[in-house]
C-alpha cells in the first residue's frame, strides 16, 4: 500500500514538473513573439502571412530566381515551396537579408514519401497497420528535412464514399474511425515527440473541411451535409489529428453550409479553435481566398477580409492578404488585432519548428548526401507496399507463382516507372524505382523465363487521352507517345509473347495522371483499350493474374467474374515491383484489407459499408423495398474485404456479459484458426450496431481490429474490449454520447462477413 502510494506521488511530481516546463516554454515563446512583433511594420506582418511561391520551372529547372528573392529580403513572404537543397538555402539566405531576418517556412507536398515514395496514402491504409503507415511518414519526414523542407501539406485526411473523384487516392478511404487512427499515425510520423529536431516535419491536416464529399465525385464540387452526417462521419478523422498535435491546417475548396470553407468562421473557428482547442495555424489551400470570388462572396478585398475574419491565418498564392488588407484595415473591415494574430500564429509555428535558433537547420548536406533512399529506407518502401496490397480473388490456388517455368508479363503498366509512384509525388528518382517487369524477373532470376510486351495503349479513347496530355501528366511519368504499333497489333504482339507461357501476369489499371487532384473520372472501369487486352488473355485458356496499378476503386465486374487472380497493388511506390513480385511468389503471404468500397457500378455510388438503413430494407420478396431493378444492392468487393494464401475460421463470439450497466467493460471473444497450408496474417475487425436511438444510426461502423498471425492449423483466441466510448455518438444536439438500449456486435473477416450477437447496456 505504501509503495503504491508512493508510486502515485512520484507519478504527480512527474505530471506537474512536465506542466510546469511546458507553461515556461510557452511563456518564453510568448515573450520572445511579442518582443518580435513590437518591431514589426504592417507590411512586414502581411508579409508572413503570406505564402507565395516563386518560379517553379525555374527552381526545378537548377535555375536562381533572383526577382523571388528580392520579394524575400523585402520581409514580404512567410513561407514558400521548395524542392532543391540550393534553391531551398537560397530562400533562407535571402530571409536573413532581410530587416527583421525572420526565417521562411519551406513547405511542399510530401504526400506519401520524398526521394523514397511509399504506396499512396489509400494503399497505406490497406496495410490496417499504424505501425507501418507511421513508419513511412517517419522516413518521408527525415528524407525531407534533410534538404531543407519543415513543413507537410499532409495528411489528407478527408473521408470519401464517391471513388469517381481523383483525390480518393490520398486520404484513408470511408471510414471514420480508421480514418482516425491513420491521420493520428502520419501526425506521429512527421512530427516526432520533438517538432524542434532537425529530422520532423510539421504536418499540415487537409483538405479541412468535408472536401472528400464533392457531389458527383467531381473535383472542387459543392458539398452540403447535415451537421449530424458532418460530426460523426466526416469530422473525426480531423479531430483525431488534431489531438494527435498537428501543428496546422490547410482549408478546403468546398463549401460548408453554401459558405466556402475558407471564409467560413463556424468551421475555422467555432469548431477548429473553440470545440476542439487547437492552436496552431492555418493556411488555405492554393488560391482558394481567390476562389471565393467565384463562389459569389465578393471581390478579392472582399473575400480577403472575410477569410481573416473567419480564422485563416495564411493566404497560400492568391496575394490577397498581402494586396488588399492594408486597405480594409484602413476601412475598418479588418482590425490590427485581427492581423496580429493571425501573424502570431505563423511566428508560433516558425518558433516551434526551431528557425529563429537556427534558419539552416533543415539544410544539411552530410544528411541530404547520407539519409535519403538508402538501403534501410528502400527495404521498407518494399515491406510497407507488399503489405499494402489485397488479394482480389484466387480460383485454384492460381497464386501464388512457381518459381520456375514460363511467365508473360503483359500490358501498358509493366514496365511503366512513373506509373508505379502514383500521384502527388514531388520527387521521382527513377534511378531506384522497380517496376512488375524487372521486380518479376529479379524474383525469378534464371530460373524463370520472362516475356513482356506491352499489349495496349492506356487508352485509345480520345477525350481521355486528351485529358491526359498534359505538363503535369508528363511529370507525372505518363507516356503517351503516337503509337507506331495499333491496338490490334499490340494485342497480337502480346498473344505472341504469351503463347508457350505457363501463366500470364496482366499489370492493368490506370497512369499516374488518372487519379489525385482535378482527375476526376465519369466511367471508372478499367479503360476499353485494356480491358480488350484482357479478355484476349483469357481466352487463350491459361492462368491469368491481373494486377492492379491505380488510384481508387474500380468497377470490376467482368474482371471478377471471369480472371482466376486479381491482386490490388494500387501505386504501390519506389520498390513497387519488387514488392508485387514478394506477393506474386508467396515470399509475402498478403493480409491486407479494403478501406473503400468497390462498387458494381457507378450507379451505386455514393456506396458505402456504414449506412443507415432505410424505413424499407432491401427484402428480395417485397417488391417495394429500397433496391435496383438492374443489379444486386451490395458491392463486388466490400469495406474490409481482402483474402489470403490460407484460409481462417472464426468461432462464434463469446460475451463476458450480456446486460451492462454504467462504466462497466464488455470483453468479446472469438477463436480464430489458420486452417490452410501456410503461415499468414487475419485483420480481425469489430463492428457494433446501433438499432434503436434517438437519431438513426448505421448498420454497422468499424470500432476496432486486431491483427493476428497465426501457423498453419494454429488457433488463437482474439479479445476485444468495449467500454461505453465505443458506444458514443454526435446526437441531434451535436452532443457525444451514448444512449440506453441494445447493440449489435459483429467480429468478422470483412464488413460483409461476419458474426454477430447482441448486448444491453444501461446507462
């Protein structure tokens, strides 16, 4: 007893003298701010409000903007993009010329790795592992500082139910809870435990908010939702970045309540600053201050003044800030309380980030030359994108390969670098990237005989293809060179290459320009001129696996219907290729899981595994129940789908209890068995259902999961606890809590396959 209370002493000691640094450190923060700020002109705190890039074809191109850097040394820029170790030192040197020397904040788009890319951000979450995911944003964070840059515009962390829009590939997919703990994961992996070390990065959480429910899945559309839908759907995965300590936000394009987000003090303010409490800054998205002239707020005066109004603390690129506040100050429109703390909040972040004690300090050259793709970091591109990937389908145990005999590698994306990386990639080393191709004959060695050809074009479809030629396609790595071959050539060209073949490995899907931002698709099935291709394969009679490279879910009916394997890759990053050649061989037995639905149509869209059931539930023998004359109501592939090289059972779930009262905890129990021939890994989910509250629920929503590996005829026991958090909810009053009643519980291998019981628990 003594040693307890001991214990709890030295614990409180602790706690307090953690406070009491922590409250000096921000007191000495403060003083020095405001010391700081006494000094300042108007325009030079415009000025660090103010995010504007310079010429990116010249700083791309190894070329000095010198006209960039004199703006600089005028104190009139408080951050900018980078890309170069030189161009981003020339940027600080031109800081420290300037009256005050306040260092500039280097931000950039390190959405899913620098120099190293990992799998793209929706891949990641496939991965169902923090660990992991957090790992990449580590190495991504070090890789970066390393050449000067302080600052992720990531994570994206917007929910999506519509796979039509682009942007679906850089966030976590629909569900709010995974989405949650993913955004928490990349938080942890820039930032670190210490933002001031020269190795994190400030994360930057996007699009805030709501972007990822644009209708019709078109880029920058209008979105509009009730606050319900808002709070428990859309919201949490923001929130949980937030707790997790990210040091600012970037605002959404979109509309919130028919008020752009940008200029919208409810979002801004009422719920970022006074709901949650956060207190870092936020910038907006490119020109998006601009963006509200469209939107019918007003002329860039105008809409300048609302967005500071509403709680932006930086105006990326539109010059509105800096053009136009100095008059509405003088017009009363804005105040000097107003500025000053929008300018404070940027002064904060420069502070925590260590500039003032060191402007240099992401300028390392020793690091840049030493701790970018090396060894360690390439091996866990490959580790972190095999298990990123989902087995689809596999009649017949096609997969995985021998490591002997015949292969065919065919089709437009096996032997494409850039399309490996996907989109929002800053950096592309093709020096260290693996396609399907060389990945499959690295794996095989001499021992396999590999043949390739390319098969089909992306597309032959005009409008797309159009679409596609593009400057930021070309960086994108899309090749769309005039053919000399025609469609009907190369599927010859490929039925040859195939013909004394034991298998075929099909690497179809989409360019890295076909998905991420203004990418948008109408028809998301995998284009004509491949899928050609495909049915040609398969009707030579021999094994085919598809391989998937793209950005978001596909409609795959055909696909699933009729090719024996079909493996998930997504852009799977830098070691692409080898990591699809560990799947395709089995040295990685794959475990990952679908975070988004795949839907059987375009039709069905928005479709989504956590929806609210109907006042006429889907009953095949009642005509007039919610569903489609056409096709079934369910998706080819479900939210939390993916299968194994081996085969598990669950047991039927086993309750502690059956009726709880208060803060009483629940403990659910399954036995899992590994009932195939090899070792593998099962994502346990836990889902519980709400049948009967005060506003209607889902059927179901995701509150846990467990990982388990499991030998070949092992069994494990698999325990969750639940306690009355998982039950809470944001009800008609926006108020989190729980209600009285009966749920639903299910523990499953996917959304769609589950067990189920139920518990009663009072309050």
């Amino acid at each position: 007893m003594i040693l307890q209370q001991i214990k709890k002493l030295v614990v409180s000691f602790v706690l307090i003298l953690s406070a009491s640094i922590v409250l000096a450190q921000e007191n000495e923060m403060d003083k020095f701010i405001s010391d700081l700020m006494s000094k300042m002109t108007l325009e030079e705190k415009l000025g660090q409000i103010n995010l504007k890039s310079g010429n990116m074809g010249a700083v791309l191109a190894g070329a000095d903007d010198a006209e960039f850097r004199e703006t600089i040394k005028r104190g009139e820029v408080g951050a900018t993009g980078g890309f170069t170790f030189k161009s981003i030192k020339g940027t600080q040197e031109a800081a420290q010329e300037s009256r005050l020397k306040i260092p500039v904040m280097i931000g950039v788009d390190v959405i899913h790795g620098f120099n190293t890319v990992f799998p793209i951000p929706l891949g990641l979450s496939c991965s169902w592992d923090t660990n992991l995911i957090e790992e990449s944003a580590r190495i991504a964070a070090s890789e970066a500082s390393a050449t000067g840059i302080c600052w992720a515009y990531s994570p994206m962390v917007d929910i999506a139910r519509d796979p039509r829009w682009g942007r679906v590939a850089e966030g976590a997919g629909e569900d709010p809870w995974w989405g949650s703990q993913v955004a928490q994961a990349m938080v942890r992996g820039y930032q670190g435990d210490d933002l001031a070390a020269s190795n994190t990065i400030m994360a930057c959480v996007k699009h805030f908010a709501l972007y990822g429910a644009s209708e019709a899945g078109r880029d920058y559309n209008t979105v509009d939702m009730s606050h319900q839908q808002m709070f428990n759907y859309y919201l949490p995965p923001y929130k949980g970045a937030f707790d997790s300590g990210a040091g600012s936000a970037m605002s959404s394009f979109n509309t919130i309540d028919m008020i752009p987000a940008t200029g919208s003090k409810f979002m801004m303010t009422d719920v970022l600053r006074d709901r949650w409490g956060f207190n870092g800054f936020v910038v907006t998205d490119y020109t998006s201050i601009n963006e509200m002239s469209a939107h019918g707020l007003g002329d860039l005066q105008e809409v300048s003044a609302l967005a500071l109004k509403a709680g932006i603390d930086m105006d990326m690129q539109g010059l509105g800030f800096i053009g136009t506040l100095k008059k509405s100050l003088d017009e009363g429109k804005v105040t000097m309380d107003d500025i000053d703390l929008a300018c404070r909040r940027v002064l904060e972040a420069k502070y925590k980030l260590g500039l003032f004690d060191d402007p240099y300090k992401y300028l390392d050259v020793e690091r840049s030359n030493t701790e970018i793709s090396t060894k360690e970091n390439l091996q866990a591109a490959r580790e972190i994108a095999a298990h990123s990937m989902v087995l689809l389908k596999n009649n017949n145990n096609t997969l995985p390969l021998k490591k002997s005999g015949k292969i065919a590698v065919v089709g437009p994306l096996a032997d494409s670098k850039g399309d490996m990386l996907g989109c929002w990639v800053m950096r592309r080393d093709e020096s260290i990237i693996s396609t399907v191709l060389e990945g499959i004959k690295n794996m095989g060695g001499e021992s396999v005989e590999v043949t390739y050809a390319k098969g089909a074009n992306i597309t032959d479809d005009p409008y797309l293809k159009a679409s596609l030629v593009s400057p930021y396609a070309a960086y994108m790595g899309v090749q769309m060179a005039e053919e000399t071959l025609t469609p009907e050539q190369l599927i010859e060209e490929a039925l040859q290459v195939s013909k004394d073949a034991d298998v075929i490995v099909a690497v179809l899907g989409e360019s890295a320009a076909m998905s991420g931002e203004a990418a948008s698709r109408a028809d998301i099935s995998i284009p004509e001129s491949q899928r050609n291709l495909l049915k040609e394969l398969v009707k030579t009679g021999k094994p085919v696996v598809l391989v998937l490279i793209n950005g978001r879910p596909l409609t795959l009916n055909w696909e699933s219907e009729n090719v024996p394997a079909i493996l998930e890759a997504w852009a799977p990053g830098s070691e692409g290729g080898n990591a699809i050649a560990d799947v395709l061989f089995g040295d990685y037995n794959p475990a990952g899981k679908l975070t988004m639905t795949f839907p059987r149509s375009v039709g069905q869209i928005p479709i989504y595994y956590n929806h609210l059931n109907t006042g006429r539930p889907f009953d095949e023998n009642n005509k007039f129940t919610s569903k489609y004359l056409d096709i079934p109501n369910d998706p080819v592939y479900p939210f939390g789908y993916g299968l194994s090289y081996t085969t598990f059972e669950y047991s039927d779930i086993t309750l502690s209890k059956s009726d709880l009262k208060g803060n009483e905890k629940l403990e659910a129990k399954i036995m899992l068995t590994n009932t195939g021939d090899v070792a593998g890994e099962e994502v346990v989910q836990l889902y519980i259902g709400d049948p009967v509250a005060s506003i209607s629920r889902p059927v179901k929503e995701l509150k846990n999961f467990k990982k388990v590996m499991l030998q070949p005829g092992e069994s494990k026991e698999v325990t969750f606890t639940i306690t009355p958090d998982e039950l809470k909810f944001y009800n008609s009053d926006l108020e989190y809590d729980w209600e009285s009643g009966i749920f639903n519980l299910f523990i499953g291998t996917s959304s769609a396959d589950v067990k189920n019981t139920n518990f009663n628990w009072t309050k």
